[in-house]
C-alpha cells in the first residue's frame, strides 16, 4: 500500500536532525524495517519523518576505556561483522546475526530496534545479560540509562518526544568467557518467539559469573537474576533453566500458546547456557 | 481471544466499585481516552486515540454496562472501530475484598478485527495486557487521589 502524505526531512548534522525533533512531532526514520511497513500498511501515519541516514558519525563502533561504543545507525549485519565486537563482545554479534533476514540486517539499526522496542526483537536478551547502557540525545541535552532503565514496556521506553537514542554501550568480555544465543524463531518473520541470552566466566572450577536475557517471552524482555543465582550455586544448568518463567506471565499469540512459550524458553535456556559454559574456559 | 487477569488496587471494594463506573474516572484512567459522555443509562459514547509505539489509531465507539451487581461485580463491554480496524469486548468484573485492599478480577473475551488484526495477531496479546495494566495503574492513581484525607 501507498503511505499518507508526510513531511520528509533528511538532516545532514545531529543538531540539525534535533532542531527538527525538538517540537516532538516528528517520527524518527533510521532503517526503516518496521516503521515503513507500518507506514505502508497505514498504522502508522506521522506527519512529519526525519531520516537519520545523511547524519554522519552515527555508526560507528569503537572501544573506550568505559567499553565499546555502538553507534545508533550501526547496521545489525555491522555489528554481526564488527571485529572489534567480534572479539570483545561476541554475544552482540551472535545476537545481531539472529536478526530477521539479510535485507533486514543489511538496513535496521540498533538505534531504530531498541527505540522500536518490539517484545519479541533479539537485541534485548543480549542487552539485558550484557547490563548495557544506553546513550539519548534531545535539542536540550543528553543522558545515559541502563537499558534496564531505557525499556519500560511493550513498544514502551524512556525516551521522552524530541529524544533519540545516540549510542548503545555494551562492556568488553573478559577473556575466557563464554556467550551463547539461542532463539526459536518464527519461521516467516524471523522474531524471537523466544531467545536466550548468555555469558558465563569461570572461576576455581565453578561458575564465577553469570548474566541471563530472555526475550519474546513476556512483554518485555528481563534479566533472569533467578537463573542466574541457581547456576552460580548448584552449577546444574536444567535446574536453573526450569525457573526462567518462574512468575512471568507469558505471551501468548496464533504462533505460540503461553504453555509452549515458557517450556521453549526453559528449553532455549538450558541450550544457551549449555553453549556457553562449553565455551567458557 | 480470550483474556483474564487480576490487578489488586489499594482500596476498599465499594469504593473501587463506585470508581468504575464514574464516568470522568473511567475517562481519564482509559488510555487515550479523550471524550466518553453519557448517551442513554448505563450506556457511553467514547472516542480515544491510541498510540503504541509507531502505530497510532483513532477509535470511535460505546461503552456500555450491564448485570450489575453493586459491589460484587458487573459487565463492560466495550466496542469500537477506526481506520486501522475494529475491537469488540465483553468482560465481566468481579470485586474481591483483600484485607484492606480490592482484587479486581477480570475475564472476557476480545474480537479484533481488520488491518490492525490482520498484521498484529503477534502484538494484539502483548498490548492488550499492556494497556489492562495501565488502565488499573491509573485507576489505582485515582483512587489514592480520592481517598479520605486521614488514615494512616
């Protein structure tokens, strides 16, 4: 379908694309993947759509001393690829590798993902066990949230109108640990009917860290601090994957009752942590 | 599709009951709720505008209440269409004392048709619970609000 008629604004400078968004009326356009269909499909009809594509910087991916700076435009297939993510924080790039199809990954962004914030998108599983930070900028300031702090529910986050996400910030593993994500996808979109993120390190012959993300389960995605707390004690990987639903109301949609969704997800837990302790050494 | 739920507010029952069915509360405690007036006994007229996310939705239609049975529980049923497509619901409400709290209890079934069915079958589970939840947050605002000014 045709969209309705809207105001385009293709800004060549951060200040610029802010200036524009300052009254809070305008959509924010970065890849595209989901606010286009919905345009097309006439759900969403903004009056005004400022695209983020000719602001330059806004895609880089660098290491600071305070850990490695994902810039909002940086593409999923950029971050699958990214060396620098690659070796320090690997399970960004596995999880970015999950995303949708090629076109997808070739287009969305991480910025237009996790402002999107869709409950079954893959970035918040590894965002949440990665306890990353997220960077927003308006015409007046900027601030930086935990991603705890930044999704606030379904489609819901703390950005405010005028605000844009800038920057994603993950740590650098440290060497010898273990990362994994497991989804179960759904065959023709690709979204997460549920994904596990996981990152283990070792330490004298346990467990000495462990970080859970789970997404697609619920309306939003979680840091399963439970799952956590069992495998540091009992090392038992079923034992602690059977609590990731615990006291979490499960969705439940035409691709997956809330019964099958929480099994999946103790299922793609216990895979995600087997994979990662396997590669933790 | 079928939904259920319970939210505890922090109020006794009769109080929760009568908020329920006052107009002017249930207008501004209804997401996007932006008109909701008296057109025949127990019967509303209400336009809301919706906005999750990047989609946005204006919607026309009734609320309407029935079997009531003060303070224990009542019936609310709810239609509405737009542009983006239609939703139809009827859920009964049942009022539990919980200490000095109410446990509002509810069950009904939801019919959501049109584009906004076709393409978000995977989100209506989701955003409905989404909005049930702000519904009752706001409500619960309210309520504290209109509470006797004294006991603690």
């Amino acid at each position: 379908m045709i969209p309705q008629n809207f105001e385009y604004s293709a800004p060549s400078t951060l200040q610029d694309a802010l200036a524009l968004l300052a009254d809070g009326s305008a959509k924010v356009l970065a890849g595209g993947m989901s606010l286009i269909p919905l345009m097309k499909l006439r759900l969403a009809a903004p009056e005004h759509v400022v695209d983020m594509g000719r602001v330059p910087g806004l895609d880089g991916i660098h290491q600071a001393s305070d850990g490695i700076h994902i810039g909002a435009m940086a593409t999923h297939y950029q971050i699958e690829s990214s060396p620098v993510l690659r070796a320090h924080c690997p399970l960004l790039a596995e999880t970015a590798s999950h995303i949708g199809d090629v076109q997808v990954r070739n287009m969305g962004t991480i910025g237009g993902s996790v402002a999107h914030c869709d409950p079954a998108a893959d970035y918040p599983a590894a965002l949440f066990a990665l306890e990353a930070q997220v960077r927003l900028a308006s015409a007046s300031g900027e601030r930086t949230l935990s991603f705890a702090g930044f999704l606030v529910d379904t489609f819901t986050t703390a950005l405010e109108p005028g605000e844009i996400v800038t920057e994603v910030i993950v740590p650098a593993e440290s060497s010898g640990a273990g990362v994994s994500y497991q989804k179960l996808h759904q065959p023709a979109s690709g979204f997460a009917m549920v994904g596990a993120a996981v990152r283990i390190a070792r330490a004298n012959g346990g467990i000495g860290f462990v970080r859970v993300g789970i997404t697609g389960l619920a309306s939003k995605a979680y840091r399963a601090t439970n799952v956590e707390t069992i495998l540091q004690s009992t090392g038992n990987v079923e034992k602690a994957a059977a609590v990731v639903a615990d006291g979490i109301e499960a969705n439940s949609d035409l691709n997956a009752s809330a019964h099958y969704r929480s099994q999946m997800a103790r299922v793609y837990t216990a895979r995600a942590l087997k994979i990662a302790l396997a590669r933790a050494s | 599709m079928k939904l259920s739920g319970n939210y505890t507010v922090p109020i006794g029952r009769e109080l929760a009951y009568h908020l329920m069915q006052d107009p002017a509360v249930l207008a501004r405690a209804m997401p996007g709720c932006n008109h909701l007036a008296l057109v025949a006994p127990d019967e509303y007229e209400m336009r809301m505008k919706m906005v999750i996310s990047s989609i946005q939705g204006l919607f026309a239609g009734k609320v309407r209440i029935a079997d009531r049975n003060p303070p224990a529980s009542f019936r609310l049923i709810v239609e509405g269409s737009g542009k983006v497509g239609f939703m139809k619901g009827d859920g009964l409400l049942t009022f539990a004392t919980l200490y000095t709290s109410t446990d509002i209890h509810y069950e009904g079934e939801v019919q959501v048709g049109g584009m906004i069915a076709g393409v978000g079958q995977r989100l209506l589970d989701t955003t409905s619970r989404y909005l049930i939840k702000k519904f009752f947050e706001k409500l619960t605002a309210e309520a504290t609000a209109q509470m006797p000014q004294a006991a603690d």
